[in-house]
C-alpha cells in the first residue's frame, strides 16, 4: 500500500535559523524537505526574501538525499541587518606585522659589489674578481666576459667557494577590516606611496600591495591586504611601476 504524504508537495520547511553578525551581517537558514518527484523547486543564488522586515538574498543552496525518497533543500540568504546592530562604518578588525627570511642569490645581496656597510664589498673580501678564462688563483669570484656573475671559485676566501644564496630578511604588514564598499585590486603588484599609518621602514625601503582578498557576506565585504617591505635599495620602479595610493581602508 503506498503511502500518502500530505503537506509535501510544495516542501515542508524543517529547521531555521537567524543570526546577526558584530558586522551587522544577517544570516538566515532554511532547510526544506521535500519528496523526490514534487514540485518544489529550489530558490537560485541571488533570490531574494524578506525575513523580519529585511531583504536577504540567497548566497548558498545544498541538496542532499534523505531517506524515503525525499530530498533536503539547505538555503542560506545573508544580508544587511536592520536596526541599531548594523555598523554603517568601516570596521578595522586587525593588523599585524611580520618578519621572515627569504632566499635571494648572493648577487642580489646589498653590498655584493659595493660595500655600503664595510670597508669591503662580498667580491672583494673574497679575494676580488676574475674573468671566465683568464687564469687566476687569486680571484675569488668568477665573472662571464658581460660581466654576470658565475659564482666563487675554489680560490674564494672567507669560505664563501660554492655559496650561491643568502637569507634576505623581510617584513610583511597586513591589516584586515570591513566595508560596504567594492574593494579595489588596482594596487596589487604596485610601490605604495603616502603611506601614513604604515610601520616605519629604513631609510631607502618602500612597501608594495602584495595582495588584496575579500568575501562577500551580505552587503559588507571583510578585506584583507598585505603588503611587502623592500631592502634598502627599495621596489624597482622599472618593474613594478612609479609609485600609487595606497589603497583604500574604508
């Protein structure tokens, strides 16, 4: 004898729930069941509903089979919460400030060829440079005829024969925070000019926009941009471009 299930063909609505975030991001929940062959049909992203007054739009649907023959319908709509809870300003939730070591070719390194800090440059404190094929026994870094870099013969003193790389010390600063308005990723891979509220660099040094990411939730967008200290020689504007705006933080 088959069974009749009343009140299934529309969907039966199961559970809900609502949530306002301390960014004033309102987050409902739905979970529908409905019976394999019905006519319920799931809302699409973007879909919008009002719950208590507010417009909420749907940012997520899943389905899952259940037992029975019936399927369950997760909706999730977000949007901007109504009333004294949603913040209208920009909210600058952290930022934080890191440093690390890098490999970098020793022929990158500050005082490779000039020294700026000693009274003699790397290639002098090995013993000097020296041409590819002119012998030399003295010579301690090796050069092709264009002048690039080969590396330290065995010759090479203060036990730099076969060093090739050098640990680089860098800074990484990143500060997070919210918005209602579209970030901007025209910075990323840019030299930052004007950047007040910045940690203090070196004389020399500058940052550049490493990355922006951001999602979404409602109408807020939570935001996170890093940026990356140069050496004291600062980003190559021939590389990166002359310098921008730091991008925005509201």
């Amino acid at each position: 004898m088959s069974a009749t299930y009343i009140g299934y063909a529309d969907g039966l609505l199961t559970e809900t729930s609502y949530s306002v975030s301390r960014d004033g991001v309102a987050k409902y929940i739905e979970k529908i069941v409905a019976k394999v062959g019905s006519s319920y049909t799931a809302p699409s992203i973007g879909d919008a509903k009002t719950i208590d007054s507010q417009s909420l739009s749907v940012v997520n649907v899943s389905i899952s089979a259940q037992s029975g023959n019936f399927t369950e319908y997760s909706i999730q709509y977000e949007g901007r919460a109504s009333g004294s809870t949603a913040p209208t300003a920009t909210t600058v939730v952290q930022s934080s400030l890191t440093g690390a070591t890098g490999e970098e070719p020793i022929a990158s390194n500050y005082n490779f060829i000039v020294s700026h800090d000693n009274s003699n440059s790397i290639v002098e404190f090995s013993g000097g440079a020296v041409t590819q094929g002119n012998a030399s026994t003295t010579g301690g870094a090796l050069f092709s005829t264009d002048g690039e870099f080969i590396g330290f013969t065995k010759y090479a003193k203060r036990n730099l024969f076969g060093v090739q790389s050098y640990l680089n010390p860098n800074i990484s600063f990143s500060r997070s925070f919210t918005t209602q308005t579209r970030p901007d990723l025209s910075a990323v891979g840019k030299i930052m000019s004007g950047t007040s509220g910045f940690p203090t660099l070196q004389t020399g040094k500058n940052w550049l926009c490493a990355s922006i990411t951001y999602r979404k939730q409602g109408t807020t967008y939570s935001v996170t941009q890093e940026f990356r200290a140069s050496d004291r020689n600062g980003w190559n504007t021939y590389i990166y471009g002359p310098a921008v705006s730091v991008p925005s933080a509201t």
